[in-house]
C-alpha cells in the first residue's frame, strides 16, 4: 500500500540524502574553521580527545556531543569505547538508540563511510549548533493520472543543514590526510 512505499522511499532514499547533506555542510564547516585533526590507527584516541577540547574550547556544553566515526574510525577506537564506559545500564541504553558507545564525553555513533566526504574519519558536533530543516516535506496519492492505471504515490522532499554562524566552532572533524 501507499504508506509503507512511503516509509520505505523515505528510508531508503530520503534519510539517506539528508544525513550526506549534513555531514558534507559539517565537515565544510570544520575544514572552514580549522576545527580539523589529522588521525592515523595509532592516534585515533588521541584525536578524538583533541576533539573534545577543541569543543570545549569552543564552550560548547558537555552534553548532547555526538561523534560521527567511519567503521573504519570505530575500529581504531573501539577498545577506548568498551573499556571507558563505567555503567554497563548507561551503554546497554545507548546501543538500543543506535549508539556504539560514549567516549570522552561524545555519544559515538558509527556511519557507512559514503556517508561522509573523502578523507573525513569523524565528525565531533554539539547539536546546539545545527539546524536541519525540511523546507518541502509532502506526499500525495493522484488518482486520475494520464499515464498509468491505479492511484500514483507523488512525494516532494527538499531539505538543508544550516550551522548556527555564532557556533559553528562548536564542530570539528578528524581526516586520514
């Protein structure tokens, strides 16, 4: 029916437009404001500390810190992830959200690299200081099309990321170059 092909295109083409969008005006943003480290295997824990001061610099809050990492990112920090995080009630409430963990306090959340632009590892952001915004969300079922028989499902998305200009160091990246 109509309504699970919209949740299905929204799934599977919408969301994943919106988070490429996103993650490309962040880590533009981050390479803008120089709010960029370059990591290695060997140093991936210590970028994400360096991160974490650069927000803190920055005098973004403690909380609502995410950490978009690459599978490969996630690798390379996964240990610090598993062996920092004190309440197992707090991470096992974390991995239900679709979170990997908490680290240095970021929320960890693991991305399929095509998702980010080439050479960006991690993403560090303070939610404060992003907005997304759907200017065009809207669906429909045309009943009397020329062209097809049955009902026609037409759906409109058009969306943007905006960074807050008096926040925009509140976001910071890692590169592998």
């Amino acid at each position: 029916n109509a309504s699970k092909m919209l949740k299905l295109q929204l799934k599977e083409q919408v969301a994943p437009a919106m988070d490429k969008v996103y993650f490309a005006k962040v880590a533009a943003t981050a390479a803008a404001t120089s709010q960029t480290k370059v990591m290695t295997a060997a140093t991936a824990y210590d970028v994400v500390t360096e991160l974490a001061e650069m927000l803190d610099e920055a005098e973004a809050p403690q909380a609502n810190r995410t950490l978009f990492v690459t599978p490969t990112a996630y690798r390379h920090i996964k240990k610090n992830i598993t062996t920092n995080i004190n309440a197992s009630k707090t991470n096992d409430k974390l991995l239900t959200k679709g979170f990997v963990g908490e680290l240095d306090s970021f929320e960890v959340v693991k991305v399929p690299s095509k998702y980010f632009p080439a050479n960006v590892a991690m993403l560090a952001v303070w939610e404060g200081a992003i907005a997304n915004a759907p200017i065009i969300d809207e669906a429909r079922i045309k009943s009397d099309s020329e062209n097809i028989s049955g009902d026609l499902l037409i759906g409109r998305n058009k969306f943007d990321t905006f960074i807050l200009d008096a926040k925009k160091m509140t976001i910071a990246s890692a590169t592998t170059a």
